[in-house]
C-alpha cells in the first residue's frame, strides 16, 4: 500500500472508530490500537503533507454531533490532550517546557477515564453543559447533568464561568448498572468509560439519574487566577468538585514520583483513571506556548501502560537459537505495550500455538510478561476472519538439517552443530549489552561478518584490532567507527565475571544468576573447580542448572574457548561489591509499597540487594517483608491479611541503623 492509499485507509478507520467511540459509546478499536493507527497517521501527513484529507482525525478533537441532541457551541475550543507513553516521552515534554518558561512548576492531575464536559454559568446559575463533540459544537447534555449529585446548580458566588471536567462513573455504580441491565437480559456496558459517556447521552434524563453519575472539573479555559492550582482552588471554592490528589511540583524528578506513586495505588481508586495529566501551573506560560491544532502545547497526558493491548497477528516465522531450538515467533501488526513498540512475540513451541488455538491473521490480545517480554495471551474470535492456520517446519529454517525433537518432546531442534543460525545466534548473545556489552556489532554486522569469514568464532572478535584496514574498507564503516569499534572491545576485557558467565552461553544461566555465580566463587577457575553437590544447594540454582554448569565445563570445546579467552586477557574474576550477610534482610524476599521519606526506591532495592536479600514486585505468601511508606497501596492490605512482617519508616532506620 503507497503512502497516499494508507493515509486515506487510516483516516477512514480513524474516523469509523471515533464515530463508535464518541457517538455510539461502542468502541471498535482499543485504546493503544487507535492511539498506535493515529501516531502512524501523524507522521505519514508530515512525511507527505499534500496527501493530507481535509477530514483528517489529526485536525479535530472528536466527532460531530448526534442529530438527536441540540448543538451547543463551546465559547472556546475543547482541546484535547498530546499522550506520551514513558518516562522519556515526559522528561522530552518538560525539556520543551523548560526551554520557553523560566524555572516552571507543574500540576499533576490524575485522568479521569470518562466524558468531557464543558459548564457553562451566567451571574453563578447553571445554564448549559454540552458534550466535548468536534472540540468546537458539543451535545447539549444539560438535563442529564443537572441529575449529577455533585453539580451545583447555583455556584457560591454569582458569576460567568465556563469550567471543564470529566463525567464518570464509579466502579460500585457501574456494577450495580451492569447488575440491572443482566437482569433486564440487556448488553452489558463493556467498562465504566463507555457506562459513564452512554448514560450521560441519554434522551430520557431520569435514565441518566438512575446510573449515579459523578464529576469532577479540572479546566477554565479562561481563568483570571495567575496559576492553574489557583484555578483549581478557586473550582474547589465556588463549589464545584475537583479532584484532591492533584499536587503541584517542580520538576521531573516529582512528577516522576507522582507517577510511580499512582501507577501503584491506581487499584486502590473506587473510579477508573488511565493516566497522568502533566500541566505547565503558570497560566501566563500557557497563553505563551499556545496550541497546535488538536493539543495545548502545554499539557501531556501521559497513560499508563496498558495491560493487555489487540494488534494483528501478520504472520508466523521461525528462527534458530543458538542451542539449536526451534522457536515459532509472532510478527505483530505494530503496537504500543508498557511503553515501547511490540512488533514481535515468541510463540514458544508448536504446543503453545495449538492449545491457545492462534491462526495468521488472527487478532490477538498481548500483554508484557512481567512488565518485560511481550506474550500472546489469546485470539480475539470475534474478530477472526480470512485466517490460515499454523504449519509446524521439519527442516531448519537456515541449514535444511531435518529437525528432532528435544528430551522433553516439546521443542524441535537443529542437531548441526555447524548451523550458520546457531554460531550467529551465539556470537550476537556473547556482544549484547547483558553480556560482553561490546558496542558496535549488532545483529546485522555480526550476521555480515560472519559470512564474509570475519568472525565465526567468539576469539574472533579480539582480533578484529588486527584487521583495522579491512574493517575501513567495508561500506558503513571508517576510521572513528572501526576506532570505537576496537575501544569496546578493548573495554569489555575488564568486563567483571558475571557477564562473562551470561555471555559463553551455559545453558539456563541468565545475567541475574551469573551474579550470583560470580559473587559465590570470586574466579572462574573456583567455578569450574565446583561440585554438582555445591552448586546445587546455592540458592536459585537447583539440581537442572547445576548440572548444566558441571557439563558445560566438562566439554572440551568450552574449556579450550575459556582458555583461549584467558590468554587473550579476559578478567575472569568477580569485581562488584562483596555480598554482605545479615539475618534481617539475607536470604528475604522483599516488597517496597508507599514512599520512604529519606530514600529512594531503588536505594532501599540497592541495599536489600547488598545484604543478599530480593526484592520483589508483588506480595505473595512467599513474601517475607513488606516495607511501608506514606500513602501505601494495596500490597499494604494484602501484606496485613496475609500475615506478612511489616516494616514502616521508623523500623527500617532501625534495621538501617544496626548494618
């Protein structure tokens, strides 16, 4: 498809999708989904702006209005707000800021998942409340909104206002309205967003009333306060409600904090919030940095990842490990997931694909494992259409070497020890940044080099020094590239014998467990010296892991490359700091909930860490401590029911104190 032909495709399911979403309260499309199609949009109509349709989503807000409701004109136009997706996308925002206005504050505010609505009073009396519709003609939505407990129909004082917020809907309202409409044997809302903005759109208002609809306001476009907390203050003064956890900071290191400090008491709400909004506090600063057509360039939103996203599974490939595996991998339509694009996805095994029943072309839900790899979770059936089913490979992809089945019977395996695959697959490993982290030989190079007979062994990369005139004479390389190239691997000689262990590639041995190999040992010659005995009674090692070690210094091969790694000059010694031992954190799993007054986060991880104990994420029974700040969420309850041993400030500086 040409430039012009996905543009023109885009903005028709752009504007499809807005039409359910906004109109019809149905949406068709994901929030990530549509957020991923129009950021895609965005830089196809910069790229190519003479292909750009006047009805293009990246020039208007929502949608127009439904026929059934009377128009309202908004005194000035209801923008919408940029998203940003990580932390970097935030800290760029505050640069730009930073940039303009001297020495900014900011306001954090949490977002409310709901409908915009705009207020409109005259001499203090509420006169109208419309929809955010095309951002400049909204849904008179007036008798509804009258319904809402919260909204004053006369403000404290008697003057002309026009405030924004948010319609929404509790999480206990929208069980109780799902609750009625099974009853009735009626669609369920699909979640309290689209409860909240279908309930506020009714004709008949006593429906509206029924549903228990709440508000809080967060805007006035045209504030005479000099500050945006001020306006906030003088919402809150007039009566009207706002939200009480919105904070004023001064940089990114506190919104930052904001952030963290809501990603995790985000469950802990009785409403729905999906991000964080990010506002420039001086309003004199906004009025200077404008707008753009579609967003204020002071404000972001920045959203929280989500957990589970829908893109399209495109097609299925298979690449060789360097162990040999067989690994069936999902190519994606391209997605936002926790913050980074997902265009790829193991699929594990031909198992895995059967038994979750996934087809080419399939849409899929997807979520990151752990925050960090992305999984397939499952197909959305609804939606399939025009699929092809999965085919299992008997031959190896690279070398045509007939496969074989592992012990397990599970996986398939390339037996040939010479497949190009698995010697690339190992190289690139012993490079990347866990490992050997030398800079300058990605995927592609490694692949390049070893077809041109550069490298095809791991000691071949430590004489790439000696090949300097080749390496100036290959397209893409010069003389400060191949400099910076030899540098590195200069560098990673004194690399420290962890990522040594990771890199050479034992079997099951990944970075965090190298450490603790390494910390144990001190010297590779110590840890090929262990006993199968030894090494299984250390802790995250286990009788399978154990004996991967013993037989991977049992062959020859392996022990002539550590050999010839040694003669090269490969520290083969640990250099971090020393494990220390004490009975309070040693050997505990441990939780950090709420904020610590006189440390950081990952101070408090750092010294759990230096004292051999783990800190983890979730509270489970296996979970040995929880450590309490200020504003704990959830993990705080969990931890009290479950019986678990909890530290709050005072007895952390304590434990603290007698290291």
């Amino acid at each position: 498809m040409n430039p012009q032909e996905r543009i023109k495709n885009l903005v028709d399911t752009l504007n499809k999708a807005n039409v359910e979403y906004y109109l019809n309260d149905n949406p068709t499309l994901t929030d990530n989904e549509y957020d991923s199609l129009l950021m895609e949009l965005f830089k196809l109509e910069e790229e190519y702006p003479g292909f750009k349709l006047p009805e293009s989503p990246t020039s208007s807000v929502g949608t127009k209005v439904l026929d059934q409701f009377a128009k309202i004109k908004h005194g000035t136009p209801m923008f919408s707000l940029a998203d940003v997706f990580n932390e970097e996308e935030v800290e760029a925002f505050v640069t730009r800021v930073e940039k303009e206005i001297k020495n900014p504050e900011f306001t954090c505010e949490l977002k409310m998942d709901g409908l915009g609505v705009n207020l409109t009073y005259k001499d203090g009396l509420l006169v109208s409340a419309a929809t955010r519709g095309d951002g400049v003609i909204g849904e008179d939505i007036t008798n509804n909104v009258k319904t809402i407990k919260y909204v004053p129909i006369r403000l404290n004082e008697p003057i002309d206002l026009e405030v924004r917020g948010e319609i929404y809907m509790t999480k206990k309202s929208f069980e109780e309205a799902n609750k009625k409409r099974a009853a009735n044997g009626e669609d369920l809302f699909q979640n309290p967003r689209n409860a909240a903005a279908g309930s506020a759109r009714q004709l008949d208002s006593k429906i509206a009333k029924e549903r228990k609809l709440d508000v809080l306001l967060y805007h006035v476009p045209n504030t005479t306060q000099s500050t945006q907390w001020e306006t906030l203050m003088k919402i809150k003064e007039l009566g009207l409600p706002i939200n009480p956890y919105s904070k004023k900071v001064h940089n990114f290191k506190e919104i930052k904090e904001f952030i963290e400090e809501w990603t995790e008491k985000r469950p802990t709400l009785p409403y729905e919030i999906d991000g964080i909004v990010i506002k420039l506090n001086d309003i004199a600063g906004q009025r200077k940095m404008g707008n753009t057509a579609k967003y204020p360039r002071w404000a972001v939103a920045y959203k929280f990842p989500a957990e589970k996203v829908v893109t399209q599974l495109e097609d299925i490939i298979f690449t060789v490990g360097r162990t040999g595996q067989i690994t069936p991998n999902a190519v994606l339509s391209p997605v936002k997931v926790a913050g980074s694009t997902i265009r790829r996805a193991t699929l594990h095994n031909e198992s895995y694909i059967r038994e979750k029943d996934l087809r080419i072309g399939d849409f899929v839900v997807i979520h990151k494992a752990g925050d960090v790899i992305p999984e397939v979770v499952e197909p959305v059936l609804e939606r399939r259409k025009n699929v092809k089913f999965f085919e299992m490979i008997h031959e190896c992809p690279i070398c045509n070497s007939k496969l074989e089945k592992s012990a397990s019977g599970i996986d398939y395996l390339c037996p040939n020890g010479k497949c190009p695959a698995r010697n690339i697959e190992g190289l690139v490993h012993y490079v990347s940044r866990p490992a050997m982290n030398i800079d300058g030989l990605g995927d592609a190079i490694i692949e390049d080099f070893y077809n041109m007979g550069i490298i095809t062994k791991i000691e071949d990369i430590y004489e790439l020094k000696n090949k300097k005139e080749q390496l100036i004479e290959l397209e893409g390389f010069g003389n400060k590239s191949v400099d910076n190239l030899i540098t590195s691997i200069e560098a990673s000689k004194s690399n420290s014998l962890e990522r040594l262990l990771f890199a050479i590639g034992i079997p099951g041995i990944g970075a965090k467990t190298g450490k603790v190999l390494a910390k144990k040992y001190n010297t590779m010659d110590n840890l090929i010296s262990a006993s199968l005995e030894e090494l299984t009674d250390i802790k995250d090692i286990g009788s399978i892991l154990a004996n991967n070690i013993i037989d991977y210094f049992a062959n020859e091969r392996n022990k002539q490359l550590i050999e010839n790694l040694k003669n090269i000059g490969i520290n083969m010694e640990y250099k971090g700091e020393k494990t220390l031992n004490n009975p309070l954190i040693s050997n505990k799993k441990i939780v950090i909930t709420g904020t610590i007054s006189f440390m950081t986060r990952d101070e408090i991880k750092a010294l759990i860490e230096k004292y051999d104990g783990t800190s983890v994420d979730s509270v489970s029974k296996k979970t040995d401590i929880v450590i309490v700040g200020e504003a704990p969420g959830s993990k705080y309850e969990k931890a009290q029911k479950l019986g678990i041993e909890i530290w709050d400030e005072n007895k952390l500086k304590e434990v603290i104190d007698s290291l």
